[in-house]
C-alpha cells in the first residue's frame, strides 16, 4: 500500500462492517475496504452520501454500535491490533493516540461542563496533566486553535460558542492529548465558507507542527485537492478509486471518480457532488454486481455479474471496475 519500509501508521484489510436491519436481514454498510496510512501523512475518503465513510471512521475507533458490528476484516495501529483490544485499551487509544473531530461539535462536546474543564478532563484521564496544570494547558490548547480571548472562552459552555469557535474548541479538545492520528469526518461541512477556510487553514498548520497523521472524510473534493497527499473514493460501502492525490485527479480510472471531478466546475458551490444522475442506493438494496452499475455510463453485460475486483493500475493506485481488470492486475 505504500513504498516505504516501515509499516503503516493505520493499515486496515478487507473491513466489513454489517447493519442487521429490521426484517432481520444483515447487510454491509462497509466491504472489503483496505487503506494505509503513514505517519503525518493525509489521506482524504470522499464519496457522496451513504457511501459508508463514516461507518468505516467508526470501525477504525470501534465505535460501532449495535444492531452495526465488524464482521470481518483486520485493523492495526501503531503495531497494535484494534479488534483483539479490550475496552479499557480502547479508551486509551481513542482522544489519546487517535484525535477524532466530528462535523457537528455538539456531538462531541458535552453541554454540562465548561471548554475549559472539558479539555482539562482529557488531559486527566489520559494522565498528561491534572488541576490547575491542566486548566492552563486548556487554555494553551484553546490558544493553539486560535479562539479568541481564550481564557475567558474556557469559563463558557458549548452552547455559548458560535458555529466556527464550537469547531475550534472541538479541535483543541481532539489534539489536546497529542494523537499520532486525527480522524476528521466532514470537519467543515456545517459551517459557512468562510470560517470553512479558516478551520481548514488551522488543521493544515496544527497537522504540520504537530506531525500528524489525518483522514479527512469530505464530501469536497476541492478539499481534498487542498488537504490530502492520497485520496481514496468510496461507493456503495466500497473503496472504488484510490491513489496519490495528483495522479487521481489527473487521471480518473474509475467511471464514478470521473462522474465526480466531472462535477466540479470550479467554483467554491459547485464542488459538492450532487450531479451524477441518480444516487447511492440504500442500504440492503445494492445491486449484485458493480454498485454503481446503474449508474454508469459504460455498463458492460460483466458489470452485473459480481462486485469488480481491485485492480492494481500503476505506481501506488488501485481501481475496482471490470474496464481495469486484468489477469495481472488483480489484487483482491
Ligand atoms: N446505525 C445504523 N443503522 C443502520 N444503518 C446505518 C447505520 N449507520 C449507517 N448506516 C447505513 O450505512 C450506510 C453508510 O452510512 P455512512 O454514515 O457511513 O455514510 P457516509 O458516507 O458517511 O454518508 P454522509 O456523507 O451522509 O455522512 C448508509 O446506507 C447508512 O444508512
Ligand atoms: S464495473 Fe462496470 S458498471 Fe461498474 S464502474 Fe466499471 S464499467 Fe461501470
Ligand atoms: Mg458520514
């Protein structure tokens, strides 16, 4: 997966994440999707809506709940294997050594306590700091972020917080334990373009001087060409597209990535990825063969048949679609 020796920071196999739907049936809502990722390294997972971009985030954390499981499938992290891990080692990963950041920050923010004891919590739980060491460190973090006249912002609630500083305070609440990974999913969906720059800016520039790794979960594909070193494009559960940013965007292999960048004229309101005809078909309801099969423009009799296999088209780039395969290039 990728060219150097060291193993990954993240590396997950063949992950099938499965939803037992109401008439008892289980389906996948992630298949047999793998994925690398180095240290301080950025990987961005775009797709539209239902793809299962979140559901993959959630399996990497564990944090899939029931009537969801993993069924199959291998994660590792920094050398340790996250689905053989107990959940008191589980804690110790999650805001520890995995940040994560959520496109709504009340999510994530507890509305009962302050920004200031909230950050100062994770730095006690995870044993970096307690008591006053700790509320000063909160305050640093919150500065870190760039909120404004942090210490007084430290007293305030989350619900006393615009849009942009909830996304800023949510920020320093996931780099405050400093994880080697941040896992950012849809970070600036919910917010007005502006204070969209701006959070993107203070990502880049915590990412740089902390080192870290991230996996940027966005619809955008105007912030994955800002953001992210390889992208990787999902489609009805499965990773149909991946590769260096540069090289994908150049030379689109698979017909929906195409339909994608296709879709982008350009202009800041355009990039959302609304303009393919038709749309992701629900959960349960995916057709037997190629997911986007009915969407597809170059739909071949071989399409209907099973889900393609991974094909493997050049230096560090992968594509599943039948007009890729062949008997050399398979890989899964
Ligand atoms: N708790 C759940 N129970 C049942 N189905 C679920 C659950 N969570 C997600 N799904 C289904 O799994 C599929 C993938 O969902 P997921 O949230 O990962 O999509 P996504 O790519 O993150 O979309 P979005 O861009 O809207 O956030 C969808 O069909 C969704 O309906
Ligand atoms: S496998 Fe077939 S239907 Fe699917 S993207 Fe490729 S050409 Fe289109
Ligand atoms: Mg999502």
């Amino acid at each position: 997966m990728n060219s150097t020796s060291k193993p990954p920071l993240l590396r997950v196999d063949g992950l099938r994440t499965v939803f037992a739907l109401p008439d008892g049936r289980e389906v996948a809502a992630v298949s047999d999707v793998s994925l690398a990722l180095n240290a301080g390294e950025t990987l961005g997972l775009v797709g539209e809506s239902g793809s299962g971009k979140s559901v993959t985030a959630l399996s990497i954390l564990r944090l899939v709940m029931p009537p969801g499981r993993i069924a199959a499938g291998r994660i590792h992290f920094d050398g340790q294997d996250i689905l053989a891990l107990d959940e008191a080692a589980l804690r110790t990963i999650r805001g520890r050594k995995i940040g994560f950041i959520f496109q709504e920050p009340m999510v994530a923010l507890n509305p009962v306590y302050t920004i200031g004891q909230q950050i100062a919590e994770t730095l006690a739980v995870h044993r970096i700091a307690r008591g006053a060491a700790a509320r000063a460190k909160a305050i640093q973090w919150l500065e870190a972020a760039r909120v404004p006249d942090a210490a007084r912002r430290a007293t305030e609630y989350p619900h006393q917080l615009s849009g942009g500083l909830r996304q800023r305070a949510m920020i320093a609440l996931a780099l405050c334990a400093e994880p080697s990974l941040v896992i950012a999913d849809e970070p600036t969906t919910a917010l007005d373009v502006t204070v969209q720059a701006e959070i993107l800016d203070l990502l880049r520039e915590l990412r740089a001087s902390l080192g870290l790794a991230l996996l940027l979960i966005t619809h955008d594909l105007g912030v994955v060409a800002e953001m992210a070193d390889r992208v990787a494009v999902m489609y009805g559960g499965r990773i149909v597209e991946d590769g260096p940013v540069g090289d994908v965007f150049r030379t689109p292999a698979h017909p929906y990535t195409q339909g994608l960048l296709a879709c982008l004229p350009g202009t800041s309101d355009g990039r959302r990825l609304t303009v393919i005809p038709g749309t992701v078909p629900s959960l349960g309801q995916f057709p037997a063969g190629c997911a986007f099969a009915p969407r597809c423009p170059h739909r071949l009799g071989a399409c209907d048949v099973a889900p393609p296999a991974t094909t493997s088209i050049g230096a560090d780039r992968r594509v599943r679609c039948v007009l890729h395969e062949s008997a050399t290039g398979v890989t899964s």
